[in-house]
C-alpha cells in the first residue's frame, strides 16, 4: 500500500482514497481562477495544524503577505503559523528585465533556498506556486527543464509531499508540459460555464501505485475552504436501520406493511402540481419533530414564513417546532447558487444541525440549475450521504402533466427506498387527489389508489368505493354514496314491507283458522244435539217396547228376539 | 541613483557580490571570469566578495537567489543581476557599465 498524506481538503481524501502521495510530487494544473494556489495553501495549513506536517511554501507569483491576505477570508492565519514555525513563505521573485544571463548557469540558488526552508521548521510539505514563472525568467529552457527535472527528484529524496500548481495548457495538461516530470500524480482543476452557471471540477488524471475515483468531481471554494464533493464514502455499505419513522398521517402509515417509512431511507414524493406534496411533506415534518427528532426542511419555492402560514391553514404548525429548534426550515431560491453550492450548503447545514430527517422540497427545481445529469449526480451523492449518516429524506418533485410516471425528470427513482406518487384523478367537471405507493423497499405496501382530502384539520385518506369503472373519487364518491344510502332505504322498506305483508298472512290464515274452528263447533254442536235426541229415541224406544212387552207376557226375555226378525 | 563618483568613506566604487555553489564548474568559472575583469577594468576601484551559498543558505532567499552563479552589482548604480558563468564577457561589462576596452 502506497503511504498517503491525507490532504485534509474536504473530500479529496475520500477521492484519492487516503491523500496524496507520501513524500513525492504531485502536480496540479487548471486554467485560471481554478484554486490552484488555494489548494496548495489549504494543503499546507491542514497538513501543519491537523497533521502536524509543517510546510513550506514557495510562492513565484505572490509576495508573503498577499498571500496571508488573501487566505485570511478563509480563516487560514498564515503569520501565526509562520510564527509557530509550522510554515515557512518564500517568495521567488522572477523578473526578466533584472536577469542578465551571462553564461552557463543552474539553478541551484532555489534548491539551497527550498532545502534551507525545509530543514529549518522541519517540513513535511511543500508547495512550489507556480514553478513555471521561472520560464519566463530564464530565456534558456534546456537548462530549466533539465534542472526541474532534477528538482523533482531530489524532493522525493529529501521525502517531501509537494504540490506543484501550473496553468493549464492548450492541448496539454500544462503550459510548459511539466506534467512530463512529474507523474506520481496529476490532479486537474476546470472551470467550466454552462448556462451562465459557473460549476468548478476535479478529476485526478492519474494516481501512480493507487486507485482513485476516476470522476470528475464538483468542488467549490467555500468560506471554509476548498470541499470536493462527493463528502460520502462511495460505497454502498452503509448499516441500515430497522426503525419506523411514521409518514405523519395514520392512514398512509396503514398503507405500509410495517406502518411508516425506514429510518434513514430515502423517499421520493411525485407529483403533479397541486397535488399537495408540500403538505405531505410538511406534514411528514411535523411527525418527525413531534416524535421527538430533528428535521431540516429545505424550501426550494417558499420562504419560511410562507410555509409556515399555509401550512397552519390545514392544521400544521411548523412554527412551534421551529421555536423549539427541532425543525430548521432553510428556503433559497434554486437559481441562487450552483448546484455543488447547493449540494454543499445542504452537508453543512446537515453536520451542524443533526438532523435525524431531512426534506427537500422540491427537488425538481434544482433542475434549472443544472442540467439533467448534473442534477442526478448531486442527488445521488445526496442521497448516499444521508444513508450514511442514517437520516430519513424526503423528497417531493414536481413532475409536468404531460410526463406520465415512470420516468421522474431526475431519473432519481432507483435511487430511492420509497416512492409515493400523489395525482391528479380527473373525473366529470372536477378533480380529485389520488395518492398511491409505488414502491417500497423491505416491506409490503397497499396497491391502492387512495383518494384523499385536505381539510382544515389535515390530510384525510378516504376509503376506496370501486365502482362499475374503477376507483370512484370526488362528486361521483358523493353520488355513488348517495345512491347506495337511497338503496339501503329501500332495501330497509321493502324488507319491512315484507314483514308485514307476512304478518297479514299469518293474520288472515289464523283469522281462517279461527273461522274453521268455530264452523266446526257448530257443527259438531249440531251433530251431538242429533246423536243425543237418536238416543234418547232409542232409549225411549226400548222403554216402550219394555213397557209394552210387560203389559202383554210376564215373560218377557223372548220378545226382543221375536221381534227382530220384523223390524 | 546617479553613477557615485565620489563613493562613501573607505568604500570603493564598485561593490561586486559573487555568489557560488561550492566548485562546480559554472562557479570556479565565475570565480576566474571575475577576478579577470576586475583586473582589467577595475582596478582597485572594486571591492568584490565571493559567497558561497553552501556555507551560507540563509542568505539565498534574502539576496532572490535562483540560478548560481549570481553576480550581483550593489554599486554603483541600479543593482544588477547576472546570472551564468559571465563567460558572456561583452553583455557583463555592459551590465556593469564598463566600456567595451580596458582602459589601457
């Protein structure tokens, strides 16, 4: 393994895997204005004061003091570490018209002043800013390049990381093709306009002995020094969490299986506009702030005041959250700064407040920043950042009418865990807000079209009625209802008429009964009266025969049996 | 500053610094060169001093040294660089303001 001085230089580090190379040279060109000289500087002061690496630094175009002048707006104090022997300036003053040449000659006046420089506060670093101004000091170029040839090699002798800053060349890397004698490594600054939006990059055009990001990597010079960016591990290894974080609205949590978003995931909300993605949003904010975490809500489109007003208006109030500094609301306009700009105020922003969620609204306006790519490189370096660092996002974009789903303008989709689509359900003379979930990594979802409402008292998810045509919303929800509660009615009447024509019948069947019974009695009545007045004619009959049977024989046991045979 | 004629007390006319890098050929060059014109055309108006740099580098980023040898011309006059061996003997004693002839 190469050793490596760490550059200290937010996220070059991260690019070059570890620094730059310990002890030989490293070569940095870019056209002007690029922060050559700054990167060099930033070099040497986090190297003194991080590394306790002290530095020298050997300055041809500026004298010491504009130097420390024009470094002090970044909060580098060149005298004290001059003074604390942690840096040494020398300033090489090269000027044609003083120089006589007068014969053969080296340069060995710079090596004895470098080697004096480095043994005194026993340097570490040097920085050579711009070694090729000597070429316009010395008319012999053979004797130059032989001796800057030389001068390479006896800095990786003595041991020293050095940088060597040069001005970019038509064609070539550098003006004066320095880049020939020094190739441990080349890093390229550009700076480059596009749409008037200045955007600067780095790209490390070879790392002898190592790997490195191959990319070119945005990088802006800040108030506190140079950041490349990405800031983030480039690596997908991130530890997950197995948390829940509520969305903020019960409804939508039943919606997921496991009720909520991960911690730490990412989530894109979609929508065209005035499907209340703000709202969502904010209500997500709420949630966040009112569960006891940090959240820091970029307004691409509103300021603080602004969305704090609205929002109340559906019974969301951002602002006691904001007084209790849970919730940081950071509105600019996206046109305001570079994208990388953006990118990096939104890690600052994240370092210092400790957000344990983060939401950007919208994301969509950042693409007048830049363009699509762009856009899509920044946010992955976004997102990745936040899942390292295990904070929940939240994006809402904007998404034109015409653009059916599937391919959101920033392509950002597969980057995220979660992906929630809220649009516009036009129907007969209105429209409705429908929301659904279009994916959701590590847990199961609800595959349906929910319609919802915001009312004063928030967001409302309403039940789903399907109809005869799909998913019925808005006036037709109303009628359909309406209709369904008329049917309910009649359903009830016609049971309860059914009940009592039932009972009509039972009433006239018993009414029929009773009818029978007393038909019945009356004839069993007259029945009975017959059979009696029969028997007592018998009777009667037996008697008189008794009596007459007694008047004529005193016997009188043959006489039925003689008498049966006439009857 | 006007060409002194009249140079401060004790002082000659010409102040010479010679700065060399141990003996390397370019400096035993210089060194010889020097001394040579110096006879020729100053004499005894110069005061020359040969400084290695080796002995004393601190000296080097005071006196913006790059190329060795360096002969500098402190007086009189405005002060000269020149840097080579001065085996270039028409350009240094154009430099040094001396004419073309020795003056004999």
């Amino acid at each position: 393994m190469l050793p490596k001085a760490p550059s200290g230089i937010d996220g070059l580090d991260e690019i070059t895997e570890g620094g730059l190379p310990k002890g030989r040279p490293t070569l940095i060109c870019g056209s002007a204005g690029c922060g050559k000289t700054l990167m060099g500087i930033e070099f040497l002061v986090r190297g003194a004061l991080a590394y306790h690496e002290p530095g020298v630094l050997m300055a041809f175009e500026e004298t010491s003091e504009e130097l420390a002048a024009n470094v002090a707006s970044l909060g580098f104090d060149l005298p004290a570490l001059q003074a604390q022997k942690l840096l040494r300036v020398d300033h090489v003053h090269v000027d044609r018209s003083e120089i006589e040449e007068t014969g053969e000659y080296d340069m060995e006046g710079l090596f004895i002043r470098l080697g004096y420089a480095i043994d005194s506060i026993g340097a570490k670093r040097v920085v050579l800013d711009t070694i090729e101004s000597l070429f316009s000091g010395f008319s012999n170029q053979a004797i130059l390049r032989s001796e800057i040839r030389r001068l390479f090699r006896w800095l990786k002798d003595k041991g020293v990381t050095t940088i060597i800053t040069a001005e970019r060349g038509d064609g070539s890397l550098t003006r004066q093709g320095l880049e020939e004698y020094v190739s441990d490594c080349v890093i390229l600054l550009d700076n480059r306009v596009i749409d008037q939006i200045t955007t600067r990059r780095l790209r490390i055009v070879k790392y002898r002995g190592s790997t490195h990001g191959t990319n070119e990597y945005p990088y802006l010079i800040s108030e506190d020094g140079i950041s490349v960016l990405p800031v983030t591990s480039l690596r997908l290894e991130h530890k997950v969490s197995d948390q829940i974080v509520s969305t903020g609205i019960s409804a939508l949590d039943e919606m997921f299986g496991r009720r909520g978003f991960y911690q730490g995931s990412s989530v894109l909300l979609t929508g065209t506009a005035g499907t209340a993605k703000t709202t969502l949003a904010a209500a997500f904010a709420q949630e966040v702030c009112q569960a006891g975490g940090r959240c820091l809500y970029f307004a691409f489109e509103e300021s603080p005041h602004q969305l704090i007003r609205n929002m109340l208006s559906v019974n969301i109030d951002l602002e006691a959250h904001v007084r209790e500094g849970n919730l940081m609301i950071e509105a600019s306009r996206p046109t305001l700064n570079g994208l990388e700009r953006h990118l990096v105020t939104i890690h600052k922003l994240v370092r210092d407040f400790q957000p344990t969620a983060v939401v950007i609204d919208p994301i969509s306006n950042l693409i007048s920043v830049g363009n699509v790519n762009e856009v899509r490189s920044m946010l992955t370096r976004l997102i990745d950042f936040l899942k390292v660092s295990n904070i929940t996002g939240l994006f809402t974009s904007l998404i034109s009418g015409s653009m059916q789903m599937d391919t959101t303008e920033e392509g950002v989709s597969s980057l995220v865990d979660t992906w929630i689509s809220v649009r516009d359900l036009e129907g007969v003379g209105e429209r409705n807000r429908g929301l659904s979930i279009l994916k959701s990594r590590g847990m199961a979802h609800s595959n349906q079209v929910r319609e919802f409402i915001i009312t004063d008292k928030g967001i409302e998810l309403l039940d789903v009625v399907v109809g005869p045509t799909g998913i019925i919303t808005g006036a037709s929800r109303l009628v359909r209802q309406l209709q369904e509660q008329a049917q309910e009615v009649s359903a009830r009447q016609e049971l309860a008429r059914k009940d009592r024509e039932l009972e009509r019948r039972r009433r006239v069947l018993e009414a029929t009964i009773a009818n029978l019974r007393t038909e019945f009695e009356s004839v069993e009545e007259e029945f009975r009266q017959l059979n009696n007045e029969e028997h007592d004619r018998q009777k009667g009959q037996v008697m008189d025969r008794v009596k007459a049977a007694r008047a004529f024989s005193p016997s009188d046991t043959s006489t039925p049996n003689n008498q049966q045979p006439n009857s | 500053m006007e060409v002194d004629e009249n140079p401060p007390f004790g002082e000659k006319e010409y102040l010479l610094h010679l700065y060399i890098a141990g003996a390397t050929p370019n400096s035993t060059k210089a060194v010889r060169n020097i001394k040579e014109i110096c006879e020729l055309y100053l004499e005894g108006r110069h005061e020359l001093l040969i400084i290695d740099i080796y002995q004393q580098p601190e000296l080097a980023q005071g006196e913006q040294l790059i190329g060795i040898p360096t002969l500098i011309k402190k007086r009189p006059g405005l002060i000269r660089r020149l840097v080579g061996d001065l085996s270039d003997r028409p350009r240094v004693l154009a430099a040094l303001g001396l004419p073309a002839t020795p003056p004999r």
